[in-house]
C-alpha cells in the first residue's frame, strides 16, 4: 500500500530536530524505518511530518566513558553486533542485536528506534531493563534521564515524549556482572512469543520478561536456581495476550522456560 502524503524534514543538528518535533504536532523521528514506515503503509499512524535523524552522525557514536557504555540512539545493530567497546564492556548487547530479524533490518534498524516503538516483541527491551540501562533524552526545556525501568510506559508508548528525542542509552559495563537472553520465536529469524534476558551480579538476579506484557516485567528471584525463577515467573502478576501462536496460559509457560535458561546462560558465565 502507498503511503499518505507526508512532510519530510532532514535536520542537520539535534537542536533543529527538536525543533522541528516540537514546532509540529504531527511530527514523527524517522530513525531505521523499520517499523514507523510498515506502521504508516497499515494506516495505524499516520505522522504529518518525518524527521529524518540519518544526518545526525553523533546520534550513532558508541563508546565507553569510566564504567559505563554508551550507545547513540541511531547505532544500528550490524553497527553494534560489529563494536569493539559493546564486546569488552557489554558482549550480551551485540549478542541480542545480533538475533534481530536478517541482515536487512539489521543494517537499517537502531536501538532508539527499537526502544522509543517498545513493541513487546521486541528484543532489545527486555535486554535493557535486566541491564539496568538508563535513556538520556532531550527536549526543547532540556535534557533528563530515565531508568529503563520507568521508560517503557505502553505498547508503542515510552518516556519520549511529543517534542522530545531519545538521545542515547547508557548501559553499566559488565564488571563482575554476568548476563543471558533466551527467546522463543515464530522461525528461526521471527518475532518473539516469548523471551527473557536475565543479569547476575553478586547475589543480585535481575530477569526481565518480553512478550507477556505491554511493557517488560522485571522479576527479581531470591537465587539463580531453577526453582527460584520457575516461582518468580508464576507468581508474577502477569495476564499474557493469547494469539494465534500462543495462547495466554502456554505464554506463560514459555515466559517461565526462557527464564530460566536465560539464567542459565548467565550462570555458566558467572
Ligand atoms: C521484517 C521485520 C522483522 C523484525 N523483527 C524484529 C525482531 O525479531 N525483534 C526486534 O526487536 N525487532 C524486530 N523488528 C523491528 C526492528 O528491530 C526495527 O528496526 C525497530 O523496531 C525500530 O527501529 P528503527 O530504527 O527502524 O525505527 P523507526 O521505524 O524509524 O522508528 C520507530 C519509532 O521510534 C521513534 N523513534 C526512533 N528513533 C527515535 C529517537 N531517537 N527519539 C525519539 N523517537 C524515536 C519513531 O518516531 C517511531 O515512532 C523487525 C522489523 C521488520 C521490518
């Protein structure tokens, strides 16, 4: 389907991005176009102006700053899967970006992009609340942060606010941390039914479900052994939707057998 007629604006700074998001009602970030695009051609949005981000080349940096990684809201994930600061300091985000889909979404989509549709398929939500990640974003009264926790507000809702752009995400480097992601997904390269990203610190056990809920569920199981996270899993409060690949209750089982083998993961690396 053709899309609907639509402005389209290519910034050359943040600050004419922002301007240009917040002088305009109707006015979209257009980052990888993976989804807002397949979103306008369904007719489910349909933005009165695109703000290409594509010139923002400082939007894509990733680097390492003291303990903690950086990731520019435009780092793609072929960018990411190919970064030498994301393998030292952070390797499950490269590993997780890697299992995004094929080579063509890959090449295109980035991790705001992926964060600010908060589809609840999507991989990278999950991964970034178990991670304990923090989204810097930018509007026209200046710059706040926010805990992955508290960014995910709905499906396609964030933080990000109308006007605002997310600027970058910052990730804890891994110390002594040790992390796993585990998924179930319609076919090799598919969409997630059900999938949990688990991070093991000291006695600390952060799992973060995908796919149960509109936005990611953090669980915090008392140890790393099955039985733990097997009873964290059930005893979430959690009503998973039931599609045509899973129904809520199977949901729920899957949510429960990622979790622990994203646990596991985590603990062989520990
Ligand atoms: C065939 C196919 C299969 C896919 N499978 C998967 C999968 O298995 N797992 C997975 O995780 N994803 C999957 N995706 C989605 C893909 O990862 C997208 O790239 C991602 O969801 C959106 O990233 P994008 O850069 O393309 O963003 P866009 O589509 O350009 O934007 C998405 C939304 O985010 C907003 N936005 C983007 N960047 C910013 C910013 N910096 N600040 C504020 N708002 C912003 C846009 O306005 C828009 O509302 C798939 C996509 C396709 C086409």
């Amino acid at each position: 389907m053709l899309l609907r007629e639509v402005e389209y604006a290519r910034p050359s700074s943040v600050e004419e991005a922002i301007q240009l998001l917040a002088g305009h009602e109707g006015a979209r970030a257009l980052a990888g176009g993976q989804t807002i695009v397949n979103v306008m051609k369904a007719r489910a949005a349909s933005p009165d102006v695109l703000v290409d981000l594509n010139r923002l080349d400082g939007l894509r940096a990733i680097s390492v700053a003291g303990e903690t990684l950086q990731l520019g809201a435009m780092a793609t994930y072929t960018q990411i899967m190919a970064s030498s600061e994301v393998e030292v300091s952070r390797p499950i985000v490269a590993e997780v970006a890697a299992q995004i889909a094929d080579v063509q979404v890959r090449n295109r989509g980035t991790i705001g992009g992926n964060v600010c549709s908060n589809d609840p398929t999507n991989h990278l939500p999950p991964l970034l609340v178990a991670l304990g990640a923090t989204m810097t974003i930018r509007g026209e009264s200046g710059e706040r942060t926010v805990s992955a926790d508290d960014f995910f507000l709905g499906v396609y809702m964030t933080a990000v606010a109308e006007g605002e752009l997310l600027l970058s995400i910052s990730v804890p480097a891994a110390a002594n941390a040790a992390d796993g992601f585990a998924s179930v997904t319609i076919g090799r390269d598919g969409t997630c039914i059900a999938s949990a990203a688990a991070c093991l610190a000291g006695d600390s056990v952060r799992v973060a479900l995908g796919c149960v809920d509109a936005v990611p569920v953090l669980l915090s199981p008392t140890s790393s052994d099955e039985n733990s996270v097997r009873q964290a899993v059930e005893s979430a409060v959690i009503d998973p939707p039931s599609d045509v690949h899973a129904s809520s209750d199977y949901r729920r089982h899957l949510a429960a057998v990622c979790a622990v083998r994203a646990v596991q993961k985590a603990s062989e690396r520990s």
